[in-house]
C-alpha cells in the first residue's frame, strides 16, 4: 500500500487535489488570522521549470513549506508579493517537492497526508529515534533528490532543524555542487510565534509572518562542499555572523 502511495504523490491531478484541499484549509490562518508578508517574488517570474533548488531556514514542520507551495501558485497566476483572493488552487503549481526527513513524515496522521503533496523522505544525518546519532549522506537519498530536480522545484532546508542557527548539513552542498542548480535563497520569520512546531495550531494569533526570496545565488561550483555550505547559510541568514543580530533572533531562541 506504501509502493501504492508512493507512486500516487507523483500523479498532477492527485496532487494537485491535496493542494487544493490543504490551501483552502489553511489560507485563513496565513492570510487573514495572521498578517503574511511576501518580497521578493520577482525573482520567481522568470526561472526555469527544472533544476531550481530553494534554500531556506526552517521553523515549523508544516506551516512553512504549505506557505511556499500558496506562493508558488499565486505567481503562476501572475500575482506578486501577494496571494489575493485564492483562485490559484484552482490550477495550482504542482513541480514542487519539498525535503523532509521521514521520521517526521511518518510521525502522525497530518503528516502523512501531507507527505503526498510531494515530500522527498530523506534519514536524519544525526538523529534517528530520539538518540543523537552522526551519519553519513545517504546516496539513495541523494539520489531521490536529483532525480527530482530533473523535472521540478524543490524546497530543502539544510539546517534539517527548527532550532535556528543549527550548522547547515553537506548534504545541501552536496547536491548543488553535483546537479548546479539555480538557487533561490530564502529567510522566513514569525511562523515560530504564531504556529506550534508540529503542527498547524495557533500559538499567537496575528503574528507577522513573512517570507523574502533572494535573488538566484552565484555560486563557483570548482569551490570545495564545505566553501558552498558557508555561502548557503550566510544567503539565509543562518550564518555566526547572523546571530543575534536583530531583536527577533534574539526572541526565537528565547522561544527554544
């Protein structure tokens, strides 16, 4: 039945029913519970439709990637920097894929649904079962990845955490430096105010939430894996040097 899902997540129509039916589910809570600010989409307009990779910061398991895939289907329908009324549902972009470890996946019912809008199941790299434990890269979980990229968008977060300022994982460097491709740095705040980590519920109801796409990053694929992480984490704003830097990321780790 697994093999049977597996390969359904992958049909547009079905997917793009489970966008439908989790956007409108979720489009009060983004738009109108709480405030969402968008920059940057612009930088969306003209990419290709294979071959783009988007790096961002992570707060939440669900709330974040759900407001990328309400983004990417509005500027399909021409819209920038904001959602609008959601008719993009109705014909939503559906070459998304997001990464997200399958622990997680597979932890409740609402993550299982959601696995079949297009997750790429990858292992923690460090931990499994709630022991800390240090892995290697997976190669059929880099496999997975590129395999996708041939054809679509995919969302990673190399951080592989909530926790902010966590080290980037190589894994991220390592698929850029082997498949090249555009990469779409993006800073996202306030989800951790206003959801709970785990799941959609509300902890501050009119947060502001906001998501800024960078422009594509240029990125010298001869530099060494660890040399393109650093890059990665400094265009999410992720890096030392970011640290404690504003007031809201002073905040965010009180929170933790």
């Amino acid at each position: 039945m697994s093999a049977f899902f597996e390969r359904l997540k992958h049909v547009k129509i079905f997917r793009a029913c489970i966008y439908a039916i989790v956007g409108a589910i979720t489009y009060p809570g983004l738009v109108l519970i709480n405030k969402l600010k968008i920059e940057g989409t612009e930088h969306l307009e003209n990419l290709p439709k294979r071959n783009v990779l988007f790096v961002s910061n992570h707060q939440t398991y669900f709330a974040d990637v759900i407001t990328f895939i309400h983004i990417f289907c509005a500027v399909k329908w021409r819209k920038r920097n904001r959602l609008g009324i959601p008719f993009y549902l109705l014909n939503p972009f559906t070459r998304i894929y997001f990464v997200a470890a399958e622990e997680t996946m597979n932890g409740t019912f609402l993550s299982r649904i959601f696995k079949l809008a297009g997750a790429l199941t990858v292992k923690r790299t460090w931990r499994s079962e709630g022991k800390e434990v240090r892995r290697g890269l997976d190669p059929s979980d880099t496999r997975k990845i590129t395999a996708a990229l041939n054809s679509n968008w995919i969302i990673t977060f190399p951080q592989g955490t909530t926790k902010p300022f966590a080290p980037g994982r190589k894994g991220t460097a390592y698929i850029i430096k082997n498949c090249r491709p555009v990469v779409i740095p993006v800073v996202i705040n306030g989800f951790w105010r206003a959801f709970t980590k785990r799941g959609l519920t509300f902890k501050k109801r009119g947060s502001l939430l906001s998501i800024r796409f960078k422009e594509p990053m240029v990125i010298d694929y001869n530099n060494t894996v660890d040399e393109i992480l650093d890059q990665v984490m400094d265009a999410i704003e992720q890096s030392k040097k970011f640290m404690l830097k504003g007031k809201h990321h002073v905040m965010t780790l009180l929170d933790k």
